[in-house]
C-alpha cells in the first residue's frame, strides 16, 4: 500500500497546485476557499519570503527570484511547452511497453490515434498566427467585430502598435503584439490564443483530455485484470470486491491489492514495469479533472458569447456596479453617426449596439454637457445581468464563429434592419460567470 499512498500523495499535490495556480483567479472563484489559498500561494507567502530576504540578504535573492520569474511568466519562451511535451512523451514512453502487447488491435489503433491528436493540436495551436493585427489587415480586423459601447468603445489606440483597437483585440505584453477576438496568452503552446487558433486550442484541451482518460481507463482495467490473477474475488469498486472467503474485502485490504496491482501490474508478472505503468495510470486519471475543467471553462465562455479577457472586465464592471458607479442608456444604432476616422461605417457582425454603458466616481449619473453618445435618461446598473451581451448570438452560432471566423459575417450590401431581424438572437449577460 506504500508505493500506491506515495503515488497518490504527490499527484494530488501537484495537481492541487496547479488547480489554484490556474484557476485561483477567475472571477467565480473570488469568494472560495481556492481565492484565499491562490492569495496565500502567489501573494501573501511571496512577500513574506521577500520581507525576509530583504532582513538578511538586503533582497539580493528575491529581486533575482522576481526576474527569473517574470521571464518565465511574462517572456515568450518554450519552457513550459517542452516540459509539456516531455510530459506527454515521457509518460507514453513509460505507459505503453508495459501495455502494449496485452491491447486488441482496436485498441492499439484507437490509442495510437488518441496519441497524436494532442501533438498535431498542439502544433496548430503553438504555430498558427492567433490573429495578429498589422498595419495590412487593420481595416479588416477593424470590420470584424462592432464597438458594444460597454467593453469596448471607439476611439482607443495601441500604445505599442500605435493602431486603433478592433473590438475584442487586446495587446499581448508577453506577444508584444494586438491579437484580434483575444482570449489569453497560453504559456503551454507559447503563443496567444485569439481568432486564429482559438479553435485549435480547444481541440488540443479536447484531445488531451481524451488521451488521459483513455490512459487511465485502460490502466485500471489491465491492472484490475492482472490483480484478479491474485485475487480471484477483486473488483475495482470497493463495495463489489470479496475476500477469499467469500466476504466484502475490507479497505485496507482493497487499497492492497490495488498498490500490488501498481507495482506488479503491468503485464501481469512480478517485475515487469507494472510501476511505471501504475504511476502513469495514477497521475493521468488525476490529470483528466483539472484538463476537462479547463476545457469545459473555456465551452462555458462560448456559450456565454465572451472570452477570458472578456469575463475579466465584466469582473471589474461588476465591481463599479457594486459601488453604484455604473449607470447606461440607450443606444439608438439607426440614428448612431459614425466616425469613419475611429470605427468602420459597417461591420460584417449582424447586430449593433444598443446600449451605452459608463463609470462614474462619485456615483451620480454622467453630467449632460459631456456629450456621451446614446439617448434617454441615465439608469444605474447594480448587475452584470441587466446589460446585453453584443456578441453572443447563442452558442451554435458562437462555436460557428470560433471555429470558422468570418462564416457569421453578413454582407455589407444587405440591409441593417433586416439583418437584425433575421440574426435577434442576442443573450443578456447573465449567463457570464456571475451567473
């Protein structure tokens, strides 16, 4: 039981580590146990290492811990996707001798395939262009989405790139870059994920969760099969195994021969790599959690019509909602005069906006003088759900949009009004993360 415990232990702690690392700062994690262990990780625990260097060292050590980790963070390099691609290799290369002459042919051709999916996404993902604006495909980009008046307003300029921001584009720090419909920078492909690849980086989440849960399934049934060699009466569910007298096997005694079935399991004789395969089989089957969640948080954000930079900033208009400082008003988008110098007379996105959303600091509504675009009274806005999300047309045709960019683009030629007619199909902001 030594050898399954220790396994266990230490993949459990990476993968917890890794959760609150990865998913400590969303939004709908703010108030959970996961917030303040992700603070007390990355934030309170830094600086009492850094308040204690400064005491000894006069923070010699820590200003060189802050630059390493600032370049592995925030510089574009491939450490962490060839530790991901060591990680994939290193396991199959430790999985499959133990395995493979024990699989049916369907299984070694499903499994192969399974393999390689990962690492042909992952080349798309890593190599792809996500969406880079240039000086060439600005006035397209610019085309591509419409200003919502909420998340995005006309007007604003890169700093960097010294280009007008299309809507949905953000400025890579990392990418040094603008990348149209941006969603975030991934350091495991070392490229940002936007417009262009968007859809290749969910197939790799995709593939690779598969892979570790066709792993892990696969292992536990050959180690089931070679433990019953031992334990005629072994199950894998702990309420269907007996002993050899014929009674309900104990905990204990389950939890044996499963760390037998680790060590001695691989090919079903003493020796014969079953701990490697057994390893392996653990840290897959506690991987697959943490790649699905991922992958669903990301199906979740399409279904929502929005992306994780997105979300970022309904997160920070919930915060001025909370302090009574965001008010709107209508948006009339047929009577709207556009600024042909600051956003396109057109966009190939079937609607418009239809709503103007502002901040204020003292929490009265904007002053009439400023001459703020929309029509009507000022209302306060106190929840994410009283506003309209522009660009979720709802989730078939937002998974159309990332998967075939420009398929949900109208022709220009057609008429507005009977574009939105046949494209009113817009949801509120409720179903963001704040749902």
């Amino acid at each position: 039981m030594g050898a399954i415990a220790t396994v266990a232990s230490i993949v459990l702690a990476i993968s917890f580590v890794v959760f609150v690392a990865f998913f400590g700062r969303l939004p709908a994690l703010r108030r959970t146990p996961i917030a303040w262990l992700h603070r007390l990780l990355c934030v309170n625990l830094p600086n009492a290492i850094k308040g204690l260097d400064n005491r000894l060292t006069g923070g010699r050590i820590s200003s060189s811990l802050v630059r390493f980790g600032s370049y592995i963070m925030y510089d574009r390099h491939p450490t962490v996707l060839i530790f991901y691609i060591l990680l994939l290799s290193v396991g199959e290369y430790l999985y499959l001798p133990a395995v493979w002459s024990r699989l049916s042919p369907l299984v070694k051709v499903t499994g192969t395939i399974a393999i390689m999916l990962p690492y042909i996404f992952l080349y798309l993902a890593a190599t792809s262009d996500p969406g880079t604006i240039t000086p060439a495909n600005h006035a397209r980009e610019m085309a591509r989405y419409p200003y919502d008046f909420t998340l995005f307003h006309p007007g604003a300029v890169c700093n960097t790139c010294n280009l007008l921001k299309p809507a949905r584009s953000k400025h890579c720090s990392v990418c040094k870059k603008c990348v149209a419909r941006c969603d975030h920078h991934c350091i495991f492909i070392n490229n940002c994920v936007g417009a262009g690849n968007h859809h290749y980086f969910l197939l790799l989440l995709l593939s690779t969760a598969v892979l570790t849960a066709y792993g892990g399934l696969l292992g536990v049934h050959l180690m089931a099969t070679s433990i019953r060699l031992r334990f005629p009466h072994f199950a894998i569910l702990p309420w269907n195994a007996r002993d050899a007298t014929g009674r309900d096997m104990s905990w204990t005694d389950w939890l044996t021969a499963w760390s037998w079935g680790m060590q001695y399991g691989g090919r079903g004789t003493v020796g014969a790599g079953g701990v490697a395969m057994g390893a392996v089989t653990l840290l897959a089957l506690m991987t697959t959690p943490l790649v699905v969640a991922l992958f669903n948080y990301h199906v979740w954000l399409i279904y929502c019509g929005t992306t994780t930079n997105e979300s970022m900033k309904w997160a920070d208009w919930q915060m001025e909602m909370d302090d009574g400082c965001a008010f709107k008003r209508r948006m009339d988008s047929e009577k709207r005069v556009k600024d042909p110098s600051v956003e396109p007379l057109w966009t190939r996105w079937p609607v418009e906006a239809e709503q103007v959303l502002v901040r204020t600091r003292d929490g009265n509504p904007p002053a009439k003088d400023l001459n703020l675009p929309g029509e009507g009274e000022w209302e306060k806005v106190w929840r994410v759900r009283e506003l309209e999300n522009l660009y979720d047309l709802g989730f078939w045709d937002n998974l159309v949009d990332v998967f075939v960019p420009g398929f949900m683009f109208r022709d220009p030629q057609m008429p507005v009004v009977e574009e939105r007619k046949r494209k009113r199909k817009r949801r509120r902001a409720r179903r963001t993360y704040l749902s």
